[in-house]
C-alpha cells in the first residue's frame, strides 16, 4: 500500500446501530496515525493518534484499534446517533510531522 | 483560548490575479501546516513551517505558490496569478512543538475556499 485508503467511501445507518470504517496506510517507516471527525463546514477534530501495535483508544462511543504490522486501522462506533454524522479521516503521521490523509469516509446516521 | 484562525473564509479572484490566504496559530503553538482540499478530493499537504522557517515543501506547486511564517504576524500562503485549477478549500493547522515525529495533533481552522472565475 502506497497510499492511506479509507473503506468504505460513504455509509448509511440507523439511529442505535454499530458500525466501522476501515483505514490502510503504508506500514514501512510508520510514526503514527491520526483519526479526525470532519463535520460540515467545520474544522477537522482530532479524535485519536495511535503509535504502536496494538494500541486501542476509546472516546465515548467511539473506539480506534491499530495493526501496524499489516498497516490497517479500524474505527468503531457504537449505538451511532444523528450527531455522529460527519466524514471521518484518517492520516498517517510523515517523518516531517506532515499528515498524509486518506479522503475519508462520509457516515451519515438516520433518525 | 481561541482556536486556529483563518481569514478570509471566502475569496473571490479573477484569473491572473494574487490570492492571499492568513492564518494565525493558537496561541503558543510556533508550527504550522497548509493543507489544499481540491474539489472531490481529500486534504493534501502543502507546507510546514516554523517561525521564520520553512521545514518541508514537498507538496507545494513549484511555480506560483509560496509561504511563509513570519517572526511576528500570521503565516501567509500566496498564489501568484491564479488559474482556475486552483480554486479549492485551503485548510491551515497548527501545532506546538511535536515530541514525537508524526504523532503531534494538528489543530485545524475553518478554511478559506478560494473561487477562481
């Protein structure tokens, strides 16, 4: 993998349902990866960065895991609401400190 | 403790004229990134700066298009004689001085979406 991908490209759920995107990103001279939560006409919000194998971190509902031996990372969401509708990006960290984002996933949850 | 600010939010140019594009840091934050959102794609790096230093340019276009992060002041993003290609959203972060390399939250602002007619 050349570049960061995300799947799927958009998502449509109802109100109380899980679900999860997936992020891929290069796993050779890996730093760190990032998880943002784009609302509409707002700014990007981070939401987590994880650095090793393994790492899980946990925000409310919302939960990252990260494999960086095979280069993926899944983002879950549990019982999504309305407001959880956004694009959710994801970026690997660069040796620069330069994000490299994926073009995210659009969810949108139903009332 | 106000967040990353950007103006102007929109900006309107005709084909051959200068885009200036601002963004002034949260405060205590010393570096920060530009990032280009062209329509149907994702954010793109740009360019990262310190204070009165540019450290990577690598996503830049290698005509036109220049920054800088004075000692005082916003960091400034300038296009030289605009084409229409460059119409997109241009996203400024900032950060403090990262720890780690690449592990550094960047906080984003608002946006400038710049038209090209």
């Amino acid at each position: 993998i050349l570049n960061v991908e995300q799947s799927p490209q958009s998502l449509h759920v109802q109100e109380g349902d899980s679900t999860n995107f997936t992020c891929s990103f290069p796993s050779s001279n890996f730093y760190a990866l990032h998880w943002y939560r784009w609302e509409t006409a707002k700014s990007p919000e981070a939401l987590f960065v994880m650095t090793l194998n393994g790492d899980e971190k946990k925000k409310g509902r919302i939960s990252a895991t990260l494999n960086t031996k095979e280069g993926y990372s899944y983002l879950y969401i549990k019982g999504s609401q309305p407001e959880d509708s956004a694009t959710y990006l994801c970026a690997s960290g660069g040796a620069t400190n330069k994000l490299i984002f994926g073009t995210g996933t659009l969810l949108a949850v139903q009332p | 403790n106000a967040g990353v600010m950007q103006n102007p939010r929109h900006l309107v140019r005709r084909r051959g004229q200068e885009a200036r594009l601002r963004c002034s840091p949260m405060k205590g934050h010393s570096h920060v990134y530009w990032y280009r959102q062209l329509p149907e794609e994702g954010l793109k790096f740009m360019v990262y700066l310190q204070k009165e230093n540019i450290i990577d340019e690598s996503g830049m276009p290698k005509e036109r298009f220049s920054a800088e992060f004075p000692k005082e002041g916003p960091s400034i993003l300038r296009i030289q004689q605009v084409v229409r290609g460059d119409s997109a959203a241009y996203f400024c972060a900032s950060s403090p001085r990262p720890i780690e390399t690449g592990v550094g939250e960047q906080f984003f602002g608002p946006g400038t979406r710049l038209t090209v007619l």
